[in-house]
C-alpha cells in the first residue's frame, strides 16, 4: 500500500489498538431529518472529540462541522434514492472523487447491493470508485447494504457480499453483526466493522453487541443512532470506546456508562 493510504487508514484504525470507532451520522441520505440528526451540528458536535473517525455526506460536513476538527472524515460518496422511492439499493455514486479530496477526507463510504436488481449497478461504481482512490491515495469504505430486507444479515450472505467487496479492492468493510460472526471475519481478508442498526433496547444490547463483534474479529464499531439516540450519547461513545479500544467486557462499559450519565 502506498504512504498516502496506509497513513489515511492509520487515522481511522488506531495503530496502538488497531480498532476505531467510527460515528455514522450519514442516515439523512436517503432518511432525511430522523430522530436526533434533525439538526446535525447539535449531535455532532459534542461527540467529535471521542469519535475516531465521523462519517456524513459532504452536504452535512459542509454545513454541521467545524472545518478546524482533527476527526477524520469518511465521506459517504453513493446514493440518489429515497425511503420513499421505488428501490433502496439503486444507488449511484453522488460525490467525485475530487470533491473527496477538496474535503480532505480520509475515506470515502460506498454501498453494495449483492442479490438485488441493482447489485451489478453498484458493484461495478464500487470497482470505479476505488480505481479513483488507488490513483489519489484514499482508501475505500464498502457498505454490505441489505436495504428494508433485514433477513439478509446471516453469516452466509454477508460472508459473501464481504468477500466480494474485499475482491474487488475495498480496504475496509462495514457490515453487521450475524450469527457465527467470526465466518464472516474468517473468510474476508480486509477489516471489518460493524453498523449498530436501529436502536436497541437497552444499553446493555448495545455493549454486548459490541463486545460480541470484537471478540469475533471486528475491528470496531461504525455506529450511529444507538450512540446518539441514546438520553446519555456522551456517555454511550466512551462506553463503546472502552469496549473497542480497551478490551472491557459488557459490565466495565456499563460500569462505565452508569458512572458517567450521572455527571
Ligand atoms: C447505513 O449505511 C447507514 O448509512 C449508517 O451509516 C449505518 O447504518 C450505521 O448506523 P447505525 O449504527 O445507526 O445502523
């Protein structure tokens, strides 16, 4: 890997650990203004500086954050439909890659749609788009996306739609956490992370499934609404921080949790 990808990968995956955790607050693209990311400044803001790494749409970055951050940026680059419109997985790429660079951005964030009408579609804009980034140095994030057909996060699909996504040059993957997890990690040579999905129950879902997702091999965590859904999202990031980071089990990050929603 050339110098320019190595250090931008360095910067989202922490050397001294390995791991991230990444803040996803990119869903206002095809979810417009869903529970609090109606104004995006306000729940950015004071999770920044225990984000490894924030990843949004250039539209948010522009207006929502301070451009004097230290925060690497993963730039979410596909898109171009809606909840509302006819097919969640026909997406296109929405932001060149010049326009990555001008924002100075770590990575760059693209979905795939394997198994769907669309799967060809993105597969082949994902392969362009990391022909781009192999020429300017900007590693490519790939999304396992599964649209509304959540039945699709099992160990066998997402092994696969990982595995294609590693062929074709992704340098890191985000998917879910399923069932016999570490087939996934085992048979996909790049790193994964993992999406956190809709709000869970209850703090303690969301350590576990953390602490699961490690233990199987994740290299963190690309999370979003079960940090900032949370009353206590502060709290929420350092919890999972110390899950990732420091290898702390379900009852130290809640521990950890409990101690410091209280301040
Ligand atoms: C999916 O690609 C979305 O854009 C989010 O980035 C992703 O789902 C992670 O957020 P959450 O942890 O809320 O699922």
């Amino acid at each position: 890997m050339d110098w320019g990808m190595k250090n931008r990968l360095a910067r989202i995956i922490k050397p001294d650990t390995g791991r991230t955790v990444m803040l996803a607050v990119d869903h206002g693209y095809f979810l417009g203004p869903i529970t609090k990311l109606e104004d995006p400044r306000k729940t950015i803001e004071p999770l920044l500086p225990y984000a490894d790494a924030i990843m949004l749409t250039r539209g948010v970055l522009r207006s929502s954050v301070d451009p004097n951050t230290s925060t690497p940026i993963v730039l979410r680059v596909s898109g171009g439909q809606s909840i509302i419109g006819p097919s969640l997985a026909n997406e296109e790429i929405i932001t060149c890659m010049k326009e990555a660079v001008r924002l100075n951005v770590a990575a760059v964030a693209f979905s795939i749609y394997i198994g769907t009408e669309y799967e060809h579609q993105t597969l082949i804009n994902l392969s362009k788009l990391i022909d781009e980034g192999e020429e300017y140095g900007i590693p490519v994030l790939a999304v396992t996306a599964v649209g509304k057909e959540l039945e699709k996060r099992d160990a066998r699909f997402l092994s696969l739609a990982c595995r294609i996504a590693a062929e074709l040059g992704a340098k890191f993957i985000k998917t879910y956490y399923c069932e016999n997890f570490e087939k996934v990690v085992n048979s996909c040579p790049v790193p994964l992370v993992i999406a956190g999905g809709p709000k869970l129950e209850t703090e303690r879902d969301v350590f576990q499934l953390t602490y699961d997702a490690i233990q199987k091999g994740a290299v963190g965590v690309d999370m979003g609404r079960n940090i900032w859904q949370s009353d206590h999202p502060i709290a929420m990031i350092q919890a999972i921080r110390h899950i990732v980071h420091k290898n702390a089990s379900v009852k130290e990050a809640e521990d950890l949790f409990n101690s410091l929603k209280t301040k």
